[in-house]
C-alpha cells in the first residue's frame, strides 16, 4: 500500500496532533502535582459533580468512568470499519499485524507477572499490554516523514487490534456484579440501536444524534448493569449501520482527540512523587510495568512479526526494511493513556505506592520507548539513504 485514502490520512493526522496534546497535558499534570500550589490541582481533579444516578461523581471519576466511554465508542466505530473496508479486511495485510499485536500483549503481561511472581503484585499484569495509539503516531509523524505509508497502517492496525485486546481484558476481568435486570434493559438498548438503521426518510445527522442519544442511553445503563462502560461501548458501536461509519467517525473523533484523551491525561497524569524515593525503582511493580512495555512490548510485536514473516505467513510492510519495523516495535512500549486507564482499574484508588510505582513506571518507559523509536527511525532513513 503506497497511499492512503483520504479517511485514513484524516484520522491519523487527527491522532498524530492529538498525541503531542496529550503529552503537554500529562507534562503539565505531573509537574503541578508536584508544586507547593498541587492543592489546587487535587481541588480540580477533585471537584464533586452530579453523578448519574443522584450521588456526586469527582471529576477524574467522570472523566474515566463518562468521557473516556465515547472514547471506547469511536474505537468499536473505528474497528468495525477496519473490518469492513479498511486494513482489517484484508486477510492478506492482515496476519502481520494481528500476530505482532497479540504477541505485544502476552509477551509483557508475562514479563510482569515475572518480575511480581516472588512477593510481588500480580494485580498489575493488565498496564504494560497497551499501546497509546495517539501519542505512538505522533512519533512517527514527527521522526518518520519519509517513512513508507505501510507502516503508519500497520502501526495504526496493530493498535485498533491492542486496543480490542484491552477492551476484552477490560470486560473480563475488571466487571462487577452483574444484575441480570439491567442487563436485559442493555440488550433492549443495543436492539434498538441497531434497528435504527431500518427507519426511513431520516437525515444523516439527525440519524447519528439519535445512534448517540441511544449510545448515552446504554452507558447510562450499564452503571446498573454492572458491566464495563468500555465494553458496552464497543459493542454499541458495532450496532451501528456500517453506512454510517465514516459520517459518525468524522463526528466524534475530533471530540475524542482534542478534549476527552487530553482531559484523561491531564486528570490521571498528576501524581505527586514525595516520599517515592529510591526504593520506588526496586518495586516490584514499578519495575514490572517499565520492563513489561519497554522490553516486553518491543519483544513481543517484534518476535511474532519476524516469525510470521520467517513462516512465509505474513510479509513485511511494503517498502519497509526490518530496522525500520524494529523501530515502529518500539513506539508500541509507549502505553500512557491505556495503561493509565488499566492502572486505575488495577490498583483502585487509595493505594497510593501502587498508583506511584505504576504511573511512574508508565510515564518512564513511555518517554524511552518514544526515544528509543524515534532514534532507530531516524538511523533507518539515514541508512537507507547512504545506500540508495
């Protein structure tokens, strides 16, 4: 694939300015977090607003629990579209991506559990299985302008895939109690969603208000139902006519980029280190999290992808050279916004050391798996040139 149709390049530029977003609103988090005026940060993130169902919710619950649902919405949006016309329909293109993603999750949940296995915290296995979509293509935009365009669809399909994988992990080990009731009032809810499409003579946009209004409906449900509103999202997203994809993907992502990703970062990026110390290097969990995706991913995506292509079961991305798939291997270590929303699932709040040793972990080996891809892209490009 040598161009990109102009929904994809629209969406990965829309990520790409996204990423770089995210990563002044987590740098801003964490350094207010950590000043003497870190009250007023705690106050904000803090502030009680009228939940749901009549008790007050505080903002950063809102944020994780309310916005980043719509996140979780616009990827079952977009994943259903990769499988209808986009990288995932295509059996072909498809294997390469789909292994190095699954080997990308097993690998550093493994590494983890690892590290943990003797005294440690396996409760964590979960964070370092994610790739930062947003902020892993803003990298590559910035350090790979000359890079092959099958890349950044590659990059792009394993993260749709990671992302799926997160969700199922989201929605199988991190539910409560279910109440059947609810649950069949939710099924009610995605039967009529998915009916809409068989109403005549409604607008485009008065048919995607309604698939939103009935979107909201579900994760207002779902509260009750005792399921996770990442998992209903998804799914609420996937009864939704593939003819009206695209027009529903172009309304919601800009929303999804530039205010509720951002918002996540900057709410769950604060963490005050005091008191952290030395000792924070040797926990276990800090060193789990760090090692699982800076290590872990690298090896995992890397080694499935090599053996795919060894076993004549997948083929490399087009015009692209191993060193620089090596490179692009790298930057799926950068977890942030989904190993901060698995971190809060896994350690629930008031376990200040795990948060501490978890977001640290997350934050360091973010940053090195951004360096460390965009430096082998860079030597990559300047390789290939000294040979041309």
């Amino acid at each position: 694939m040598t161009t990109l149709n102009r929904f994809l390049l629209e969406f990965l530029k829309t990520e790409a300015g996204s990423g770089f977003l995210l990563a002044a609103c987590a740098a801003v988090a964490l350094v207010w977090a950590n000043l003497p005026a870190a009250h007023i940060y705690e106050g904000f993130v803090r502030a009680g607003l009228p939940g749901p169902w009549g008790h007050d919710w505080p903002l950063a619950e809102w944020v994780k629990e309310g916005l980043m649902a719509v996140f979780f919405y616009m990827v079952g949006l977009e994943i259903k579209h990769e499988i209808r016309d986009g990288a995932l329909s295509d059996p072909k293109t498809l294997a390469l991506p789909v292994g190095a993603a699954l080997g990308g999750m097993i690998v550093p949940a493994l590494v983890y559990l690892g590290v943990n296995a003797s005294g440690g915290d396996p409760r964590g296995w979960s964070i370092p299985v994610a790739t930062d979509i947003a902020f892993a293509l803003a990298v590559l935009s910035m350090a790979g302008k000359a890079l092959p365009a099958s890349l950044r669809v590659f990059l792009l399909t394993l993260a749709i895939v990671d992302d799926l994988g997160a969700v199922v992990i989201i929605g199988v080990f991190y539910n409560s109690a279910f109440s059947l009731a609810w649950i069949g009032g939710l099924l009610a809810v995605f039967a009529v969603t998915f009916a809409v499409r068989f109403i005549p003579r409604i607008g485009r946009a008065g048919r995607n208000l309604i698939y939103l209004v009935l979107f909201a409906l579900a994760w207002w449900v779902t509260l009750k139902a005792g399921i996770s509103p990442s998992l209903t999202a998804v799914i609420s997203a996937f009864c939704v006519s593939t003819r009206r994809l695209q027009g529903l993907i172009h309304t919601v992502h800009p929303f999804v980029a530039y205010l509720v990703l951002p918002l996540f970062a900057f709410t769950a990026s604060g963490f005050s280190l005091a008191g952290a110390g030395a000792a924070l290097f040797a926990d276990p969990r800090f060193l789990g999290v760090a090692l699982g995706l800076f290590a872990g991913k690298q090896l995992g995506v890397y080694a499935a992808a090599r053996g795919l292509v060894f076993a004549r079961m997948a083929v490399l991305p087009q015009g692209a050279t191993p060193l620089q798939l090596y490179g692009v291997c790298l930057l799926c270590g950068i977890g942030f916004t989904m190993s901060l929303y698995l971190a809060a699932l896994a350690f629930p709040a008031g376990d200040k050391t795990a948060e501490i040793a978890a977001k640290s972990a997350i934050a360091v080996a973010s940053l090195l798996s951004a360096c460390a891809g965009a430096a082998i892209l860079n030597l990559s490009q300047r390789t290939q040139k000294i040979h041309v």
